[in-house]
C-alpha cells in the first residue's frame, strides 16, 4: 500500500487512541505505535472485503482492534445478537472460546474463527458438562440457568442462559420458584439480592466458579478512593462481589454501563470491570475522568492484530471453532430461551 494511504490510516488510529491512558491498555498508542499498527490495520481491512468477513470483538479486548478493524464491538448480549444477524460468510470473533461458540451455533453454516491465542475464560472452565448432568439428577425440580460464559455443551445440559445484562429480568421472568443458577457464585449472590428487593421469591442456589478479574476488586479500597474522590460515579459488573455491588451506583453488564456514561452528565467515574471498558470510554468520551482501578483478562487481551491477520490469511484447524451437531441443537435451545425471555 501507498505511504499515503499508510499514513492517514495511522492518523486515524492515533486521532481515536491517543487518550487511552498507558494504565488502562497493555500498550501505550503514541504516533509510532500506530505507524507500526497501519500496515496491519490496512492487511485486515483489504482481507475482510476479500473474504467476505465481519469482526466482531469485545470491548475487553485491545483498543487497536476495537478503534482500527471492528465491524461491532459490545457486551456478550450484544454480540450474539450481531452475530445472529450477519450475512457474511466468516465471523472472526476476537474475544474467548464461549462467545465464538455462541456465534457458531447461531450462524451453523458460517466459518467462525477465533483470533485469541489463549481464549479460555475462568468462569466457562469452572464447570463440566458432566457436573451439570449429576447437579441435575441432585435437583431434579430446578431450572437450570447458566451464564453465557459456558461452553456449548454445558449450555446443552440448561435449561435457559442469561448475560449479565438480562440476568435479574430472565430469572425473575422464568416460572419457576426453584432456581439453579451456574457457574459464577458471585452473581448468583448478586442476583438473590436483586430478586429481594423487587419482591420476588425464588430459591437460587448456585456453583463456585469465579472471574478471576471481577472477584478481586476490594470493597475497603473502593470506600477509600470514594473518601478521596467525593463526587464519584462507581459502576461494577455484576459479576464482582455482593460487597461491590452494594457500594456501587450502577451494576450492570459493559453496554449498559457505557450507555449510562454516555447519559450522565457526571464527570468522574470508576469502573470496576476489564479494563477495556475504560480505555473504550476515554476514546468516546474524552471529556470524561476515570479513576483506577480496573484490572485485565489475561483471556481477552490474548487477541490482537496479529492474530486476526494469522486466522483471516491461513487459519490453523485450531483457529476454526466447532460444536457437535448433537449438542448444538440442544446448546442452542438455551439460547433461544434467552432471547425469548429477555425480548418477548
Ligand atoms: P459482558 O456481557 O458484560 O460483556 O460481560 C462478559 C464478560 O466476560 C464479563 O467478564
Ligand atoms: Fe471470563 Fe472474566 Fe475474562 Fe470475562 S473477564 S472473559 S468472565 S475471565
């Protein structure tokens, strides 16, 4: 390409991601860092129209994929929905394993391909699809409800999946009293609490897995920096501890904490979840101040530019994600409860 072209690719890049802070990115994007990234940026967009491709990416993930080659980028709910819609005939889906698996078994015949070179997810590897069938045969009269953030199969073995957008609605929605909500303990604590107060009566018992990013936030800290910085807005992810959410003004899934800064006329904020959240709101919203603390997914910022070239050029069989077609039938069910549920 011409050094013309190369060059308003990386004014692009550097007019969107100059103010993403060195503390909430794993690089700092300075006029070289994104000369160095156009060349790469200008590969992808060529091979995207060459292969009739869209790229989807979380907003966990790096800022340079998110500013420089993204068609859509979004919480989980979000992006199924997107990947349901697409007319494209290859999905490259920068983010980890379970949100890629959703777009397959919403897109069977479309080629998904996964950039991440580590897409694991410490709440979808907290739980087997086998723990689910004996859970089941222990509590035969619950719903099971998992978490999108499972694999195929443990979704094949639900009754109905949630994000952390529509959790508190879908489970309030289901018809049942008795609730067995996988694999993350501490939003199924947040979710009992939720469901008290709007009055409604329901057992949920829950499974021990965990985020490793979300769990570590320390509700002590978060009363200190609120000491330090009186007028602060503090938004967690449902996924953090009861003890967060309680201390929070907003608890929410990443799109609907993005939506309530794009309509708060407040200016300083902390976000306790991933840190792309934060550098994606420095982008959008420059005027706006964010206070540590934020905290990375190691799963989430395994993707980059790099490895959307490697999948779109010569995907290796590992890069291509798959589900039997036995469990994606029944995988699939519990999606389309989902949306059901949340939509209807
Ligand atoms: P969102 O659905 O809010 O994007 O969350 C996904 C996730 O992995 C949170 O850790
Ligand atoms: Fe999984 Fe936590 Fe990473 Fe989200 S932030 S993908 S829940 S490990």
């Amino acid at each position: 390409m011409e050094k013309e072209a190369l060059d308003a690719i990386a004014d692009e890049l550097y007019g969107k991601l100059a103010g993403v802070s060195a503390s909430v990115s794993p690089c700092l994007y300075d006029r070289a860092a994104c000369e160095r990234m156009a060349p790469l940026v200008a590969r992808i967009r060529e091979l995207k129209r060459e292969r009739n491709a869209t790229i989807l990416a979380h907003t966990y993930t790096g800022s340079e994929i998110v500013a420089g080659v993204a068609d859509f980028t979004g919480d989980s709910y979000m992006l199924s929905k997107r990947a349901s819609e697409t007319e494209s005939d290859v999905i490259v889906f920068a983010a980890v394993r379970f949100m890629a698996e959703t777009a397959k078994l919403l897109n069977p015949t479309k080629r998904v391909l996964l950039p991440a070179t580590d897409g694991r997810c410490s709440l979808a590897d907290s739980i087997t699809a086998e723990q689910v069938a004996e859970l089941r045969k222990a509590h035969p009269d619950h719903v099971f409800v998992c978490y999108i953030n499972t694999t195929a199969a443990v979704k094949a073995q639900c009754d109905v999946c949630v994000t952390s957008g529509n959790v508190f609605k879908v489970v309030e929605r289901i018809p049942s009293d008795k609730i067995f909500f996988l694999p993350d303990r501490l939003m199924g604590q947040n979710l009992r609490n939720e469901l008290a107060k709007r009055g409604v009566k329901k057992e949920i018992l829950t499974s021990d897995g965990a985020c490793h990013v979300h769990e570590s936030y320390d509700p002590e800290l978060l009363d200190f920096l609120r000491m330090r910085n009186p007028g602060l807005k503090v938004l967690s992810h449902p996924e953090c501890s009861e003890e967060i959410a309680e201390r929070s003004d907003v608890v929410g899934s990443t799109e609907q904490m993005l939506r309530y800064i794009a309509g708060s006329c407040d200016d300083r904020f902390m976000l306790l979840t991933e840190c792309g959240l934060a550098a994606r709101v420095q982008c959008e919203y420059p005027g706006k101040t964010f206070v540590g603390s934020c905290q990375m997914c190691r799963y989430m910022k395994s993707n980059s530019l790099e490895g959307i070239l490697r999948v779109l050029e010569n995907p290796a069989p590992g890069d291509e994600v798959t589900v039997p077609a036995d469990v994606a039938e029944r995988a699939l069910a519990c999606i389309r409860k989902m949306f059901e549920l949340a939509e209807g």
